[in-house]
C-alpha cells in the first residue's frame, strides 16, 4: 500500500504518497494509543460529496479526547483536509482514512511530550464484504472472542488498540471460511462484528445493541433514521444470540461494509436465507441518500 502514486495529508501539507512515512519508535506502533476514522465519499450527480463528514471529524475528535490525545488541528480544519486530499488525488469516489497518533518523541508508556500528529489517506476501494454479497449476503459465526469491556477499552473511541480484538475473532472466522465474526459481550449478548454494526428485524420493527460494547457507528444512527422515516420501529437492548437465530432478516452496517444483508448465522439461515425486504429497502435508500440521488437530508453531504 505505501507504494502508489498520490498524495496525503500528513501534519497540514500534502505529502507524496511515498514519503508519508514516521519513524519506528512511533509510540502508537508500540503501544496502540492512536484513533482513526474510515469515511467514504460517492460520486453524485452534483459531484464527488462526502457523506457525514462533519459527524465523523467530531467522532474522531470523540476519540481522541477519551484516549487523552491533544489535537493540534480544529475540527474544521480536519474537515476541509479530507476534501482537500480528496482533490488532489483526483479521486471521484474514495474511502478516507484519517489517523491521529503519537510520534517518536518519547518512548515506554510513561513517555512524556509525545506530540499529535494526523494523516489522511484516500483510495478507491470497493464493496468491503464483497460487491456480490450486498445482494447475497453473507455467512456469519459467532467468535470465541469477547467484545471489550466497557471499562477495559472505550468502544466509544475508534482507537488503534481496540482492533486488536477485532482481529482476533476475524481471522478465527476467515479460517474456517465464515464471511464475518459475530462478536457478543461480557454478558454473552450479541455487540457487534468486527467492524459493522448489527441489526436484527422481526417484521416491521428493528432492534441493535445498545452501545455498551459497539462503536457509535455513523451508518447505524443513518439507517436508525432512515427506518424510522420508513415508519419502523427501532429499539436500542439487549439481544441474544438465539434472537438471531429466529428472526426475519438481519443485516450489518459499516461505512465500509454499507448495508451488508446476514443470510447465515452459526449454520442456520437467517429468516429465507436471503436478503429480506426491509434489509433491501434501507439498503437502497441509504445508497440513494450517499450517492445524492435523494432529496432527504442533503446537510449529510460535503461537496468537494
Ligand atoms: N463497529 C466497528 C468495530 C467498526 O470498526 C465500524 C467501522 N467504523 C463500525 C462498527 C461501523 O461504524 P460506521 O458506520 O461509523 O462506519
């Protein structure tokens, strides 16, 4: 990945993509203590726009101060860099990767006048679960591994760290030829995969984890809302694993993984074994909504 043509934002300039480059006694190599974000921006009848950019600056401003992290930038000016990078790559559709970590000012945890630095990265990059599987859907197991614990790591920030756990329950799944991990928390109720959030139907209500042990996802409060415009019900609880097994379709949500239908849990299917209506409802309204091809909340789109 380091060796492309391009540029990124590294420290407030516009860096080739090749140099962007730190040292490696970075702090946050070492110890994890870093936050980032993963937004996307789509290609609209308009022009290439950024969806919920505002809402995923101050998310990563969120995370930041929950790890303890000086940021030396506004949140506009985060803003206005991730559209500024976006240009001059000439991108028209991207994921953006912005990344706020410690440099090698100092090293073992006690290290102190660690400086904050900030990269943003874009790329073109597809379908994360697979372009076939928006419509398919895919199959799901649960992980041996236990979502964190709200007072061992903060799910409310998006820190390095935290996806160390995510990996673990991944690569457990990959392995044994599951398409995504099912993660559930200390109590043993479903929290989330390893980088979606999870929504469970049962005819015209929806129900996801409450945000204990999942991240505050931006696509998750987007279909919360977009349900309730379409007059389901939406409850934030508890849910257990057997929930899933008997209800009408569930789907993960990600700006990566968009609206990502669940066909299959621990070998049982979901509902039909297919995507489901109401999945497929959201799914094209949220498409139609982050490729400007709707009318509704037009405030959710930055417009490079
Ligand atoms: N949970 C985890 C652990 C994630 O990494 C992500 C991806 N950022 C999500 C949920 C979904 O969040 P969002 O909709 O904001 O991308």
């Amino acid at each position: 990945f380091a060796d492309r043509d391009g540029f990124i934002w590294y420290d407030g300039k516009l860096v080739p993509w090749r140099e962007a480059t730190t040292h490696v006694l970075t702090y946050t190599l070492h110890y994890g203590v870093g936050c980032f974000e993963g937004v996307r921006a789509y290609e609209t009848p308009s022009g290439t726009a950024i969806f919920r950019l505002q809402d995923h600056t101050k998310r990563l401003f969120g995370s930041a101060k929950i790890l303890g992290m000086a940021m030396p930038y506004s949140e506009d000016e985060i803003s206005e860099a991730q559209l500024e990078v976006l240009r001059a790559n000439k991108l028209s559709e991207a994921y953006i990767r912005p990344m706020v970590f410690y440099g090698a000012e100092g090293m073992g945890l006690r290290a102190d006048g660690l400086k904050t630095h900030v990269i943003i990265a874009p790329w073109a990059w597809g379908s994360y679960l697979g372009a076939e599987n928006l419509q398919r859907g895919i199959r799901v197991r649960t992980s041996s591994f236990t979502r964190h614990y709200v007072n061992s790591a903060m799910c409310r920030a998006k820190a390095n760290g935290n996806y160390i756990n995510s990996m673990f329950a991944l690569n457990e799944v990959l392995r044994d030829g599951y398409d995504e991990a099912l993660m559930l928390d200390t109590t043993g109720h479903i929290a989330e995969g390893s980088a979606e959030n999870i929504f469970v139907v049962y005819g015209k209500a929806l129900h996801t984890p409450d945000l204990n042990s999942c991240l505050d996802g931006i696509t998750r409060r987007t279909v919360m809302q977009l349900a309730r415009d379409f007059g389901y019900t939406v409850t934030e609880r508890r849910i257990t694993r057997d929930e899933l097994y008997i209800c009408d379709e569930a789907f993960f949500t990600g700006t990566a993984a968009e609206i990502t239908p669940i066909r299959e849990v621990d070998n049982r299917p979901v509902g039909t074994g297919t995507r489901g209506p109401v999945t497929e409802q959201l799914q094209t309204a949220y498409l139609n909504l982050v490729k400007g091809r709707s009318d509704h909340y037009p405030d959710w789109l930055a417009y490079i």
